[in-house]
C-alpha cells in the first residue's frame, strides 16, 4: 500500500468529512472514559489511541479547510 493518497474533494465533502470524524473522536473519547471507569486499561488505551489518531486526521484536514477551526 502506498504511504500517501491523493483525493479530489469538494470542500463540502471535506467538511462532511470532518463531521463525521469529530462524531467519532467524541465517541472514543467517551468510550475511552467508559473504559477507565470500569477498570480496563487495555480497551482505554485502545480507545485513547484511536482517538489521537483521529485528532491527529483532524488538524490535517482542517489546514486544508478554509474557515473551519481545530478541535
């Protein structure tokens, strides 16, 4: 597999794009927390890990979007 890709998006694409990773860095995050709470490490690690990866996807995409602000 390549290490980079190239997309042609629209920047409404993009921007539903960005939603829909937002949606998702909310819900690892609260399952991250579920996790702690009920005393599994390993599954908020997990949780944590996913969650910073999409962070990370985030502030990528939001440089490319004009007007749209980092989470």
């Amino acid at each position: 597999m390549p290490d980079e890709i190239e997309l042609k998006l629209t920047p409404d694409e993009a921007a539903l794009i960005v939603d829909a990773l937002e949606a998702d860095l909310d819900g690892y995050r609260e399952s991250a927390e579920e996790a702690r709470r009920d005393g599994n490490p390993q599954d908020a690690k997990t949780f944590t890990d996913a969650a910073e990866r999409i962070k990370a996807l985030l502030s990528t995409l939001h440089e490319l979007l004009p007007g749209q602000a980092a989470p």
